[in-house]
C-alpha cells in the first residue's frame, strides 16, 4: 500500500530564523496515519532544519546535489555531504534547475545515479511546459524525460525514487492541474512504468503532484487514485497552509 506524501520545497526562501521557526511550527503537526512529511530546505539550514524537527517524523531533503562525489566544484553541495548529514531525499530534475540552470535529461541521470549511490533517495521532477500540452504532446514529452533521466536504472533503485509530476505552466502561477489533468498524467506514468518494468514495481511508485497545490485543492487532488500527494512549493512556506495540506 502506497503511502501519501506531502513534500515542502521551500526554493530559495527564508532566512535561518525563519526557517527554524517554521520547521519547527510542521513538527507540531499530527501527521495522519500512513503519510510523510518531507521538508525540501534550502542546504544551508538542513542542520537548523534537522534539529527544529528532532523527535518528529518529518523528514528532510535537499534540493539538488552535484554529480560527482568530491572534487573543485566551488559552491557545490555533493551526495556524500548530504548523506554524512543524514538527509534522506534530494529533489533532482525540477523544472527550475532544468530551465535556469540548463540541466539535462542526461545530467539528471549522473545526479540520480550518485545521488542512489550514496544512499539517498532521490524525489525525481519532471512535468511540461504550456506549449508542449497545448499541442496535445504531454505525455511523449513526459515519457522522454523519465525514459533518459530515470529508466536506465533496476527494478530495485526505483524503491528509492519518488516522481513529482510538475506542469510547468502550474508552478508558482495560481494555475493548478485540474484533478482530471493530474489523474490522466499520474496514470500515464505508472503505466509507462508497468512497461519498462512490470506490475509491482508500478504499483509501488509514489507519484506526487506539484503546481500550486494549496489547502482548498489538496484534498480532491489527492484524492485521485493514482496521485499519492503532492510537492508543494508558496504552500509550504506558511505552517497553517502547510500544516493543512498535510491533513488533506
Ligand atoms: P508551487 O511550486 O507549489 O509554488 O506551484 C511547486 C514546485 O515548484 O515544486
């Protein structure tokens, strides 16, 4: 049985107080019975983060990682830091990492290969932009991205791989996929799963919804029988709003 997930990515937002102050407000929620939380933090604050949630059942993630292990990278974050930090998931593949920072297909496989290799568990993005599902070529251009970015890998890695659905054109805009565009996506993905590898490994995947997921759509989104949550972005920077969808 899949579990439902809400996952906070907090982008490039908050200062050290701030962060703190509302990782501290989310462990003070009653976490519904079969749901995790994750809190996606920016990398300077996961040890504030990690302490702020010390005794709860939330959980943290990164929100990006480099490709190699070690090395002159200036400013780069690695897997191997992370996991000596004790951080469970890093995001890879978000659709802002992609445009503003040009990652690839490609490049997004070495991350999730390292990222695997250290022990991590990798929250994977991928998702359209409005002229793509305009065009009625959604689900192909979904398709390629998980087919370069996450299919080279065994049956068994993607116990460790969480897929976020994110249409580009619903990101941070107030515009959110209605339950019927999410459904169909989230549906479409576990089948291109069941495809490539079989039957239990679709029906294991934890597919999450992201794209302006808020307190008053969380509920029917989530209800959708193939979305098992959400990762949530202007939502999870406020504890109450937060704090509800998780209830949802
Ligand atoms: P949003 O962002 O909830 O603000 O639309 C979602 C995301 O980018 O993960």
């Amino acid at each position: 049985m899949r579990k439902k997930i809400a996952a906070g990515n907090w982008k490039m937002n908050k200062t050290q107080s701030e962060a703190i102050e509302l990782a501290g407000a989310i462990a003070d929620v009653v976490i519904p019975d079969n749901t995790m939380v994750i809190l996606g933090v920016p990398a300077v604050f996961i040890s504030d983060v990690q302490t702020a949630v010390e005794g709860s059942a939330v959980q943290i993630a990164a929100q990006n990682c480099h490709q190699e292990l070690s090395g002159a990278y200036t400013g780069e974050i690695s897997a191997s830091m992370l996991q000596s930090m004790g951080v469970e998931f890093v995001i890879l593949g978000h659709s802002e990492r992609r445009e503003y920072f040009g990652e690839s297909d490609e490049l997004l496989a070495k991350k999730t290969n390292t990222a695997l290799s250290q022990g991590l568990k990798v929250i994977f993005c991928c998702g359209e932009a409005l002229p793509v599902r305009e065009a009625g070529k959604h689900i192909d251009f979904v398709k390629n991205q998980l087919e370069k970015g996450l299919f080279h890998l065994g049956a068994d890695d993607l116990d460790s791989i969480i897929i976020a659905y994110e249409p580009i054109w619903a990101i941070g805009t107030g515009v959110t996929a209605s339950d019927e565009q999410a459904q169909e996506m989230h549906e479409a993905i576990r089948s291109m799963i069941e495809a490539k590898y079989d039957i239990e490994t679709a029906a294991k995947m934890h597919i999450l919804y992201g794209g302006s997921v808020k307190p008053s759509n969380a509920t029917e989104l989530f209800a959708q029988p193939d979305v098992d949550g959400g990762l949530v972005g202007g939502a999870s920077l406020k504890a109450s709003d937060f704090a509800a969808i998780i209830k949802a």
